[in-house]
C-alpha cells in the first residue's frame, strides 16, 4: 500500500520572511529556531522523513509542527505565536504571584 504524502505546506511570502527573521536573530532560541526549520523545509515540499533526516529530529516531531503551523495559518495566529508551545494541562497554581512575593520576603527579611 503506498505511503501517504504529508499535507503540502504553502507559505505566504510574509510567514517566510518572518521565520528567516527568527532564524536569522542571534537571541532566538535553538528549540524555536528549529520549529522555524521543520516549516521551511515544509515549505520547500520536503516530507517528513527528509526533514528528519537533514535536522536529526524524529518523524512525529516533523508531523507536529507542520500540523501545528496549518492550524495557526487558518486561525491567523502571528508568525511567532505558532512556533511557541503549546498549552499544558494540569492543575492551575495553587498561590498567586503577590503571596509567593511575600514568602520570599518573609525567608529574606533578617529576623
């Protein structure tokens, strides 16, 4: 049975020169500026087991950013929002930031 090519990723020329800003900032982070790759390489028609190959990443990492770059285009999220994670689940935190403030007071204050 033959394999499936990935969805074709078409960038506009504002999304492309917006991830060449990123990746061509010294202060991005190496885990965004890699995201920025995958979706190039995207864009070039390249699929997921080449990206992986060329950046040493796994194939489901490819799938997600691709997946993930779709469903910001078509909610028009800015270029880079999409690169950042995602939400996490779990339970919301338990003190607000003004009572963490006032702990580290009271454990610096001389007694």
């Amino acid at each position: 049975m033959p394999r499936l090519a990935p969805t074709a990723l078409i960038l506009k020329i504002e999304e492309r020169e917006g991830l060449q800003q990123i990746l061509n900032r010294h202060s991005t982070p190496q885990q965004i500026a890699l995201r920025a790759k995958i979706v190039l390489l995207a864009d070039e028609g390249r699929n997921h087991h080449e990206i992986g190959r060329e950046l040493e990443i796994g194939l489901k990492m490819a799938r997600l950013w691709r997946k993930r770059w779709r469903e910001g285009q078509e909610k028009e999220i800015p270029v880079s929002e999409r690169l950042c994670d995602g939400q996490r689940s779990g339970t919301p935190a338990k003190f607000e930031l003004e009572q963490i403030l006032h702990l580290f007071k009271l454990a610096c204050d001389d007694h």
